[in-house]
C-alpha cells in the first residue's frame, strides 16, 4: 500500500477517530502529570487559587480571567513537555540548539506563571485587605 493511501486512510473522519483524540489528550495529560514536576507545582498552586476563590469570593468576571489564566499556564506547560520530550527523541547528546528549544519551552512556561501569579496579586490583594479590615 503507498503511503499517500495510508495518510488518506489515517486521517478518514470517524466516530472512533473522535473518541481516540480524546484518549489520547487524556494519555499526554497523565503522562504530564506523572512525569513533570512543573505540572504538579501547577495543579498545587490551582487548587490554592480556587480555594482562596471561595473564600475571596471573586466575582464572576474575576473567575473567568482566573480560569483562563490558569488553562494558559497548563497549556503552555504541556506544551513545553511536548517540546523536551521531542528534543530528547532528536538528540541524546548536548547541543546548543536543544538547549535553546528546552530553555525557550521553559520561558514561555515561566513568563505564562509570572503573568498567572500577577493576575492573583491584582484579585486577591484587594480582597485580602477588605477581608483583615
């Protein structure tokens, strides 16, 4: 069979094609979770930012920049394991230009988490203040 078959015949829509997408976003998220310590930090930090949601009570429109926020910061941290894991495929040794693809994920994760934690000052500190008055 050629190959332009094969990639017409993979890529054919379908209900179990649908199905598998979802297994296989679901597959990467586990993977990142078991894996990446960068992802825990994440899902701890999530759960204080809900937690203290709730007790804040922020308002609705506060709730949708949080939550925006922080699927960004998740997104772009998947997306950097995705960078790493392909880096490591191409090459096991030392390179300048690896380091320069796994450092440039990693900033993008870091500048992402920068702008999450200054969205959480401007919510929260107001709230904090009113809530010890």
């Amino acid at each position: 069979m050629s190959s332009m078959k094969l990639k017409e015949e993979h890529k054919k829509m379908s209900f179990k094609r649908f199905l598998n997408s979802f297994k296989y976003s679901l597959e990467g998220l586990c993977y990142a979770y078991a894996n990446e310590q960068s992802l825990w930090i994440h899902a701890l930090g999530s759960c204080t930012i809900v937690f203290l949601g709730f007790l804040l009570q922020v308002s609705f429109n506060q709730w949708a920049i949080l939550i925006i926020a922080l699927v960004v910061v998740l997104a772009v941290e998947l997306l950097n394991t995705a960078i790493e894991a392909a880096v490591d495929l191409v090459t096991e040794e030392i390179h300048p230009l690896a380091k320069i693809a796994k450092d440039c994920g990693s900033a993008a994760a870091f500048v992402t988490a920068m702008m999450l934690t200054v969205i959480c000052l401007f919510i929260f500190i107001p709230k904090i203040v009113a809530f010890l008055r």
